[in-house]
C-alpha cells in the first residue's frame, strides 16, 4: 500500500510514529517548500473567497486525491493498474468524515482500491494564504452559481446556456490546468464570453495544482515520476467548485455541463473496459460524491442539465446558436492536445482520439462539422493500420458503433441511477446513432469500405 500524509501548516512537526515510506503533501501555496504546487501565482486563485471549514477540508481531499493519484505509478502494480492507496486528511470534524464513504467514491472513480482516513486539525487550510479574507466567517465571491469549465464544447454550451436562462445571473467559472492547449482555450473563450455578456456577469478562476517537483526546501520530496491517468482530476474540479460554491451560500449550485453520452462513458467494445473507460461525470460517481460532501456538511448541490442528452442534442437546443457556433472552434476538446506537435501537425484537437470523434459527431448533427482537426478521421488511412496506437480509438468507435448490442452493455462502466435507467440507455442509443449518422455520411476510402460492410 502507498501511503500519504496531507499537512496543511508547515511549522507542526511531524508525528513521530510516522513511518519514513509516508509520502507527504504539504500544503502553502506559495510556497517553494510545498509538495502541492500551486504555481507563483497559485494564492490569486484564493483570493477574495473564504470558504467554511468543511468545504475546504473537502478542497483538501480533492487536491490530495489528485496528486496520490499522479504520483503512485499504475505500471508498478501487479494488474498494472490497481493500486492500493492511504491518504491521511487533517479536518475540521473528525467524526462526520468518519461517516462518510470517500473510499466508495475514489475507488469507483479511480479504480483503485482507497482508505481515506482523517485527524483532527484546528486550522484552516486556507489560513495566511495571500488575498484570503481573515476572520472565522466565510466570504464568497457574490455570485448566484458556480460552472465547471474546462474549455472544452460541453462547458462552452453550458455556460452561454446558463447565461441566456437567466440575464440575472453571474457565474464563478472554475478551471483547472497545467498549461497547455487547453488553458489557452480556456482564456481565450472567457475574454470572448465577457465581451458578449459583460463582466459583471462572469468570473473566472482557473486553478494551477499538481504534484510539486522535487527541491532543497520539502521536508520529504514526492517521486519524480508521474502517473498519465489521472482519473482524480474530476474530484478536484468537483471539490474545488464546491468550496467556492459553499463559500457564497448554503444553496449555491455546483453546475457540471457535460452530455450524458460521455457521462455514463459505455466501453466501446468489451475489451475497452478499465483503463478506456473513464468516470469522470458517470451519474453513480456524482450521486456517491453528493452524498458524502453532504454528510461533513456540504450540501451545495451539484447539477448536470445535460445528465440525458447527447453532445449533439446539446447543440442542437443551445439558447443561442449563433454565439455557440462561432466560438465552438476555439473550444478544445481533445484528450491529448499537444501530440499534434510531435507529427509538425497543428495543434488543438488531433481529430483521433475518442473525444474528438464525439465532437465531430456532435457538431455534424447541428451541420458544423467543419473545424480543422490535425488529424482528419474520416479521411486518413493511416488510422485504420491496427499496429498503429493512433487510431485505436476509432476503429472501435467503428466498432462499436455499427456492431449490435444489448441494453445491459450501458451497465459496464458502472450502475445506473434507480428510475432511470430506461432514460440512460436510450441516451447511450442516441449517442451510438449520432456517430454512425456521421461516419456513414462522411467516411472515404477504406473506411468508408469497412462501413459498408459492416452495415
């Protein structure tokens, strides 16, 4: 078992019994000797907001969970995949984290095998960290709801939806990066979205925090080699909304616009299940993690309007098509962004990956299909060679897609909400037959050979 040790004051001395193999987190942003690095910048993102001490222990757990994810290396395990996990909080409230089930939350998200354990601490995580308000009271940032926004299409539509609504309403939009293509996305379409609707309307905070590399000033440095999966991402973006959610008020909604195709996320063959197959937004994580926020006392609810459309449905009845149809192509939705740069290819969304296919097919439904991709799948050989990776994702899509399967196939990636299932699996029909509508229509070549024949 790999074992962590959040510590959210730097001066308290470590336990004595604790064992030399803890991996520590520490956490100040701002500063050099932390193991959670937020960046030079990192205390701007904290500014201004103050939440209560429950929604920032549950801050604390999303950003631990984050780095033990990125830092314990899957390859090393015996299924290479697997892990068995410890993670040791410090909270506010010992006895209701005690009654809440995070290890069913993390191990259905992550796939691993998890024990969350809390002690008991009397600070505040955020306490001295630059721009916080002081004082025991929380402080919010004066907005009427909080949106997930990754830069990607599904925020995109979600939040000129939220927008259009409600002229009324402004919106805390919480981002996380590590650089990239898609932070710059997500700048870029910000400064877009405040031209179109004001800045009074919109606020963005975008969250710069991984594992820190390894220097002089850690009292114990995390591993230099970093996990690719990271399927905790999700519990950071989730929790880190939730504490600037709970920061305004009790009631402040968490809004998380991802379409419900992508949601329940259906191995595309039988074989892609596991490592292919992630929980991101899956409706069973989302009631789990509401549930357990719930229980140490944060009960801001989290709402997906999108939980039973498909991407291209989400298009299709977006309160304002013409502003989402024009700054769709500066959303970047791709899995892998930058891997354009290594083929002197352009980069942006690489056209390849399981993403990506659903964004074409999506932006086909609604007769957008015309964005410029790195990689153009209906077109390219080269991504039908199997002993090429590259196109792995489409051939089964290809496969999935026209090859026939039953209704129970839409429970492998994890149960479905009791009373809706019906619902789920006909949203999972739905996406299927919006990506054969598309590659049937605009396959050439070879590939429109093999759908041929597989029709």
């Amino acid at each position: 078992m790999i074992r962590y040790r959040v510590r959210t004051d730097l001066s308290t001395s470590l336990p004595d019994d604790l064992s030399a193999d803890v991996r520590l987190l520490d956490w100040a942003p701002g500063d050099v000797a932390a193991t959670i690095q937020t960046g030079d910048h990192g205390p701007a993102f904290f500014s201004g907001w103050r939440p209560p001490r429950p929604a920032a222990d549950l801050l604390m757990l999303g950003a631990a969970a984050y780095c033990v994810d990125k830092t314990a290396r899957r390859s090393r395990r015996p299924d290479r995949w697997t892990r068995d996990l410890a993670l040791e909080l410090p909270v506010g409230d010992v006895s209701a984290w005690a009654k809440a089930d995070w290890p069913q939350v993390l191990n259905f998200l992550t796939g691993d095998h998890w024990d969350v354990a809390a002690y008991a601490s009397t600070g505040h995580p955020l306490t001295g960290v630059r721009g916080v308000p002081a004082g025991p009271q929380p402080t919010g940032l004066g907005v009427d709801a909080v949106c997930l926004f990754s830069g990607g299409l599904d925020s995109l539509c979600g939040v000129i939806d939220l927008l259009e609504e409600d002229p009324n309403r402004t919106l805390c939009l919480v981002s996380h990066h590590e650089g990239g293509q898609a932070s710059t996305a997500q700048q870029d379409l910000y400064a877009q979205l405040t031209a179109h609707y004001g800045t009074h309307r919109l606020a963005l905070r975008r969250l710069y925090l991984r594992p820190a590399p390894a220097n002089q000033w850690q009292t114990r440095p995390l591993p230099r080699t970093r996990e690719n999966t990271t399927r905790a991402r999700s519990m950071l973006f989730l929790s880190t909304a939730l504490a600037i959610a709970a920061s305004c008020g009790p009631n402040v909604p968490v809004y998380i616009p991802e379409n419900g195709f992508i949601g329940i996320n259906v191995p595309l063959t039988r074989a892609r299940f596991g490592s292919l197959s992630t929980r991101t937004t899956h409706p069973h994580f989302m009631n789990l993690l509401q549930a357990a926020a719930l229980t140490v006392g944060v009960g801001n609810p989290i709402l997906n309007p999108y939980r039973l459309a498909t991407k291209g449905e989400m298009l299709a009845s977006s309160r304002n098509p013409s502003l989402l149809g024009r700054l769709a192509p500066v959303s970047v939705s791709c899995a892998h962004p930058e891997a354009p740069r290594w083929s002197k290819r352009r980069q942006g969304n690489c056209g390849y990956c399981f993403p990506c296919l659903i964004r074409r097919s999506a932006m086909a439904h609604v007769g957008w299909d015309n964005d410029e991709y790195a990689w153009d799948a209906l077109t390219e050989a080269v991504l039908l060679d199997s002993q090429k990776q590259r196109g792995s994702d489409l051939r089964a899509v290809v496969n999935g897609a026209f090859t026939p399967r039953p209704d129970r196939d839409a429970l492998r990636n994890g149960p479905l909400p009791a009373g809706e299932r019906r619902a789920f699996v006909d949203v999972w029909r739905r996406g299927q037959a919006e990506l054969r509508t598309w590659l049937a229509s605009g396959a050439e070549g070879d590939l429109a050979q093999i759908i041929g024949a597989l029709q």
